[in-house]
C-alpha cells in the first residue's frame, strides 16, 4: 500500500446521496470530524428550493456518534444521508453531510476475547491435547449436516410457541477469524434488509437474548459495556449447553446469565465421540451462528405471472410465526409523462424479461411536508406503482382475499411505500396491495374543460383496481373478494369510489378511515382556480378571449416537474395567513365519474349511485380528536390573528374570525350559522378548555358529522349489505403532526393507521409501545381482516363482538387498549347540531 493510505480525506454529501468509505485491505476507518447540518458560508451548497440555505446547523458531536456506531474501525462503511440515520437537527434547514476521516493501519489481536469450547474429553477428566489433532473427517461432515437439520427443526418449533403478545427478536453474528484457533464475534444491531434487499421498511434488532420457557425472548439492555464499545464473549460447551460469558473492555465483565440450550438436548458421550476435536469446535460454531442468522434470513423467490417472470423476496414475519412474499414496484401504469401529463393513465401491460421487485420504489411528486415525519426514497412522475404482500405460500390452489390500501395526505403528500403490509397479511391470512397515485396538481389539476378535467389521481387509483381485478390471481388474491379501505385523503378515495357506479365490481367492501364522501374535504370547488392561477405563474398564460386551454396544457407538459413544483410552493406562501379550511386541490365533479355532489346523488334512493353505494359492506370510523390537524396551522396566521396555539386557541378568535370563515365557506356567509358555531363551541374564562373545544369542532364539522350521513344513508333498510361504525380514542404511539400542546387531549388524526401498519418496527426501533397497544393492534388486524374476508369484523374467535350500525340504535366499537367497548350514538348532540341544526338556519 502507498504511504498516503492514512492521509485525511474530507467529503461532502447532499441529503439522498449514500456514504460510501472503503479504505485499503488491512485498514479501517478513523473519524476524525463529521457534521450532518448547515455551515455558516455554505449557502450554495446542496442548495434546495425548500431549504433555508444561510443558517448555521452544528450537529457534529452526534454526528460522530452516529458514525462510530456504525462504522469505527470497519473497513467499509456504506450509509445513506438522511434525518433517519443521523437525526432532524434545525428544522426547516437543508442538511448535508460532511465528513473528515482517514484510513488506520488495522493493529491484529489474537489474544482477547477468544471463544474456547471444551472437548468432551475434558468433560471425562481427559485431556483433549494429548490426541493429536486430526483433519474434519466425513462422518463430522454427516453428522454436521444432521445436527443442522435438526436444529433447524428445533428451531423452527420453538418459533410456533410463540403466542399474541409474544415478541422475539434477535441479533446477526458476524464471524472474523484472525488465526486458526480464534473466532471473535462483533454483536451489532443489523436490520432486516440488509440479508436481501434494500427496501426500508425494517426493523431495528435489539442486542440481548436469553432463554425463558422454551421461547428465546430478548431485551434491549446489556449490563457492563459502554454505548459503543461492541459486545464479545466467551463460549464453553459444558453439560450440553452453551455457556456465553461477556468479555468486552479491558477485563472480564459481568456474567451476561445467557445459556442457550444445546440444540440436540440430551446427547450421549458417543454420539460427541463420533467426531474429532475439530469437528465438534466447527459444529458448535456452525450451530451457534445457523441460531442467530436463520432469524432474519430471507429467500429470493421468482413466481410466472400473466405479465412475465418477477422476483421477489420471501422473509419471516417480525414475530417469526409465519414468512410473507414481497414484491415492490410493480408498474401497473405508463409513465404518466409526456402527453399522459395531465391525462388518464394508461395500462403498462407486459414487462420485459424478469422484473426486479425486491426493492420499494419512488414516491410521487409532492412538495416537502411542513411537518416530515416519513422517509422515501425518492420523488419522480414515474411513480405508479403498486406492492404485494402474500402471507405463508403462493400456490394455484390458494385463494386470499385482498385488501387494497389507498394512503392519505390531503391528496398532496404519502406513498403506498410508507406502509408495511407484512403483518396485517400475515394475521388475517389475506394479500395486502399499497398502491401510489398522481398528488397535488399532477393528480388534480382541472380546468373544468375537456382538455383537462381532473381527478387523474382517482383515475389512477381505478386502474390500479383494474389491474387487481386482471393480475392479483397470480399472488394467490381472489378478484371476486377486494376490500378497498384508506385513511383521510385515503378514506375520502374510498368512499368517493363507492359512488361511482361505472366501476361496479373492481371491490366488494369499503372501509374508510377518517374521511368520508360527505366530507367538505372530499370534493373541492378551487382546482381550476388554483389550476389556471399555476398555469400563469409558470408562464403558461390562460386567454380569456379564445379560451383555449389545449394550448395552456401543451404548454404545462413541456415544464420540468421541479418549475411546477417550485411555482406552487410559491403560491402555496403567498395565501399562508388565510384562514380557508379545504383542500384547494382534490376531486372535483367533473362529468366523468361524478355529476353532483355524494349528499345529492345518495338523497335519490333511484340513483344508479345508490345502488352502487348500498351494495357495498362498509366501515366507517375516526378518530375522537381529528381537529388534531388544526395544530398544523401556520405561524404567519397565528401572528396575523394574534394567538399562539401552544399557549391556546382564545374564544375571540373562534367567534371572530374562525366561526365567519366556515361560514362563509361552506354556508353562504350565513350570520346566523356563523353565530351559533361560536355559541355551540365557546367557553369562558378558560382557554384550555376553549383550545379543545375548537379542535371538538374540527372534528366535529369535516369528519363525525359526514361520517353519520354516510352511516345513516348506507344502513337505512339495507338488507343487501352490513353497516359498521368505530370510534378509535387510544393515544398513538406516533402521533402525526407536530408537538401536541399541554393543553390538548384526544386520539390524534391518523392515531389508528400505526396499529394496523408498522406498530412491530416501532417496538424492535424502541419506541414505546405497550403490551396492551401491541394487544389492540392485533385485535384490529383481526377484525379488518375479518371484514375483508366475510363482510363481518367478527369471527368465533372474537371476545368482543362489534355490532352493527343501523339508523334505531347507531351502534359502534370504541377502540382503546383499555376499553374495547360497544356504544350507541357517538356524540348524538354534536352531530344533530351539524346534521339538523345548522342545515334548518339555511
């Protein structure tokens, strides 16, 4: 090697760039500096359109901590630059990496820290070393092979002990030999992906393992040793078990009290005898590490479809009861680029050769949300995509029900990708679809004219259904048995899909979570408004004298997406102090698959939407706190109505400005309706209570009133179809949006969708989640899936049985992880109030 091999090398990398350090055989890398932030005199750096580019964001000491976690003293070091691997310092700043590093000479050790195993001879009282040490002979090899297999059995039984609540977890053991008669183990915390692919939907695995009643559980702490000092110990085969002794640092720590069971149980001294020395040493060695890398191991598999060969993975379950199929990225539409810009998407048929579907796809465009909560690996046009989840086997004689999920975001924000299927395909035995669809003005854009009229996001979201209905046979689906369900922008879709009586067919059942047609939030009358208003900033000029907006949409499809997206964040800035509460761009009636509004169309009971509407089984829930998403306001429109909503929302506010607005937004600035919101919802003298008694509002408006619309139109004398209703009021481990208040209380927007995707990566990252939150999730898996499969969220396996709703008793399920009770009308004064009310001062 040249000399220069130590010399310090600086790098800068810009967020979505990877990290990627080898140093020379026989070195590793030394950290010398590192900062994941923003320089002082950088401001042209990494330079993104959304970013504040002058500010100075030090984070370098976690920085280091994160980087010698993860790659001190190794000879590569491969890391993606994003908040999830070094954190989220200086909200709003564009961050870049830069890191300072040199490559170490690697100093050999080959005293500390070896694993010994104990011949059976010394258990015998012989000494081992008086026979002369022998080549592995054949009958060692056999007898390797079976006690493998064995073990693997073993294995495999001890798994299927697991019960509801139990979680296992365990560790990757990487194996350096640095002389014939050393084997050190590095115990490091590894991630799912890293075996086959690199999706980033995973799960952090913890460090200690011990054995309790047949069943190898696992806790995160490990007593004697530093945060980043690796774990090292000593193994001695005594009285057929493993003895692990902890050996990191200096000197010898604490007994770590692990004993693993020899896989084999009882064995006699013949059996050990069959094999020399060295065979028994390479066994117990192959035994220990086939414990600890079967745990997260995972297969390549490739299965024929109608559409060509593709390749997927087969990997465990988190709680390794069962092995779920995954298959990412599946195109199910053409690029919408080009002249599909703006258009209906159009099916992308066959693929050529074997398609590559081991790895999550890219997000479509969307600008940066205000509050990023998710990771994606990347943003692109070419973006519609859908995935598979397929629990324990594929088999032509096997068909699943399937259950299609439709994210949410206002229509502006989410990807299919954020959502885990694994876990919710594997409890309730069904095949999980995510799908993407067009966001913002790629998926909305309207001119209310011919040339463009909009709701390309939900033309994606029915061919997505098509090609389920054609394809989903190829993955064990059942056509004739689809639930599609989502959450906010995701239950809005679903809903309004059940209305649109042309697509009768693509699904059987609908379970729409926090967003209902009914919604003011559904359908928006803005989208050409906004869409014109686009058009002109981007320098596509409308002429209200030829009124041609062919011409207009030429030219927006010439435009890079990144000048769109840049003109609408410039637009977005400029109405920050309104106060308007709706979604400027989402549906609209456009003629196609709407020709009036849901509340109309499902008033006439001879409407062919009715019909289509009532065929359907249906669930419909919220959350008891949905004006969470409230908290989300700007702070140009706090300090232009003078509050600050940490401190408190006042009754001036609410009665002044708040109350007037809805009003007339939605009530043709009705006086009357104006005044009696603000006396429904005001309180006096107490701006806590006044704070969530706006937010009740919220709620009560946008989500709990046109859920009861829907409810009641859906259950009236329905015998074709079932009716149920939910109202979920447990704390979310991973509440969306920003830091709650001190004043603010309730079950946050989108608090129920981490209980049916993603609560299992939430405990193996240590995030706190409770048996009892871990307990409901389940619950909820069953009866979704449930649902999915019968109609009926019950089964006989069921310990509370959820009613159905009907118009007498409004019947629903109140989930909490302390209280899985049934009620009757849910906030009956609230919703008369906006149902009878408000409507009779019109």
């Amino acid at each position: 090697m040249p000399d220069d091999s130590e010399k310090e090398i600086n790098k800068f990398l810009c967020q979505t760039e990877t990290l990627n350090i080898t140093c020379p055989n026989n070195f590793v890398i030394v950290f010398d500096d590192a900062n994941f932030g923003r320089g002082r005199s950088d401001s042209q750096r990494c330079r993104e359109w959304w970013g504040i580019e002058n500010t100075h964001c030090d984070n370098h000491q976690h920085t280091l901590k994160v980087l010698n976690g993860k790659c001190k003293e190794q000879q590569k070091c491969v890391l993606p630059v994003n908040k999830d691997i070094f954190g989220k310092p200086c909200f709003g700043v564009t961050k870049y990496l830069n890191v300072r590093y040199h490559c170490k000479r690697k100093v050999r050790n080959v005293t500390n820290t070896t694993i010994s195993f104990q011949s059976v001879d010394d258990k015998l009282g012989q000494s081992s070393t008086k026979q002369p040490e022998q080549e592995l002979t054949i009958v060692g090899i056999v007898l390797g092979v079976v006690l493998a297999l064995i073990g693997a059995l073993l294995l495999k039984r001890f798994r299927q002990l697991n019960q509801r609540k139990g979680i296992l977890r365990t560790e990757e053991i990487e194996m350096n030999i640095e002389s014939e008669n050393q084997y050190q183990y590095d115990y490091s915390e590894v991630t799912a992906q890293s075996i086959c692919n690199n999706a980033n939907q995973t799960s952090a695995v913890p460090n200690r393992l011990h054995q309790a009643e047949n069943e190898y559980e696992v806790s995160a702490h490990v007593p004697s040793r530093t945060k980043d000092e690796p774990l090292t110990y000593d193994v001695h085969v005594s009285d057929n078990t493993y003895n692990v002794t902890e050996t990191s640092g200096n000197e010898p720590k604490d007994d770590v009290n692990n004993t693993y069971d020899h896989f084999l149980g009882e064995q006699t001294e013949d059996k050990y005898d069959i094999a020399d020395n060295k065979a028994r040493q390479l066994l117990g060695l192959a035994c220990l590490i086939y414990f600890y890398s079967v745990e997260i191991s995972c297969i390549p598999v490739t299965i024929k479809t109608r559409l060509g060969n593709i390749n997927g993975t087969k990997e465990p379950t988190p709680d390794y009861t069962t092995s779920v199929y995954k298959f990412y990225n599946i195109p199910y539409a053409k690029p919408p680029v080009g002249k599909l810009r703006f258009a209906k998407s159009e099916p992308y048929g066959q693929w050529n050769g074997t398609l590559n579907a081991t790895s999550l796809g890219l997000a479509c465009m969307q600008a940066p949300e205000p509050n990023p909560m998710f990771r994606y690996n990347g943003y692109s046009e070419d973006c519609l995509q859908l995935n598979i989840y397929v629990p324990n086997t594929i088999s032509s004689n096997t068909k699943r029900s399937v259950m299609v999920w439709i994210h949410g975001g206002a229509y502006q924000f989410g990807s299919g990708t954020l959502y885990n299927g694994t876990m919710l395909a594997a409890r309730g035995d069904v095949v999980v679809v995510t799908i993407n669809y067009r966001l913002g003005i790629f998926g909305f854009l309207s001119y209310n004219d011919t040339a463009a009229r909009g709701n390309f996001g939900l033309w994606d979201q029915i061919l997505a259904l098509q090609w389920i209905q054609d394809n989903i046979v190829d993955y064990t689906g059942d056509p004739s048995s689809v639930t599609i369900f989502g959450e906010s922008a995701g239950g809005f879709s679903v809903s309004l899909l059940s209305v649109i009586p042309s697509i009768k067919g693509l699904f059987k059942r609908v379970i729409a979570e926090s967003g209902v047609a009914d919604s003011f939030f559904a359908l928006t009358d803005d989208a050409k408004l906004v869409s014109v208003a686009l058009s002109d900033a981007v320098g596509c000029i409308y002429d209200p004298i030829t009124k041609n907006y062919n011409t207009m949409l030429d030219c927006m499809r010439s435009k890079t997406a990144m000048d769109i997206m840049k003109t609408l964040d410039t637009l977005a800035s400029d109405i920050e102090t309104s106060i308007r509460v709706s979604i400027p761009l989402a549906p609209v009636i456009d003629g196609q698959l709407f020709n009036d509004l849901p509340s109309k169309v499902l008033s006439d009971k001879n409407s062919p939407e009715y019909a289509m509407f009532r065929s359907l089984d249906m669930i419909v829930g919220n959350c008891n706190m949905e004006g969470s998403l409230y908290l989300l306001t700007t702070v140009k429109e706090q300090e232009k109505y003078k509050f600050n909503i940490t401190n408190g929302i006042p009754t001036s506010f609410l009665c002044k400005h708040f109350a007037p607005s809805l009003s007339g937004l939605y009530y043709h600035h009705s006086v009357k309706v104006s005044d009696a919101i603000c006396n429904e919802y005001s309180v006096k003298d107490n701006i806590d209570e006044q704070s969530r008694q706006v937010l009740e509002m919220y709620t009560d408006l946008f989500f709990i009133a046109p859920s009861f619309s829907i409810l009641e139109s859906h259950s009236n004398n329905n015998t074709y179809s079932k009716t149920y209703q939910y109202v979920f009021t447990e704390k979310s481990p991973l509440p969306f949006g920003p830091p709650r208040p001190r004043w603010y209380r309730g079950s946050g927007h989108a608090s129920e969708v981490v209980f049916l995707f993603g609560i299992e990566d939430l405990h193996y990252a240590h995030l706190p989640v409770t048996p009892d939150q871990f307990d409901l999730a389940l619950r909820m898996k069953d009866y979704w899936t449930n649902f999915a499969k019968t109609g009926n969220p019950n089964s006989e396996e069921t310990d509370v049985l959820w009613p159905e709703f009907n118009t007498k008793t409004k019947s629903y399920m109140q989930l909490n992880d302390q209280n899985l009770t049934r009620n009757t009308y849910y906030n009956s004064d609230r919703v008369k109030f906006w149902l009878v009310t408000i409507p009779s001062m019109l």
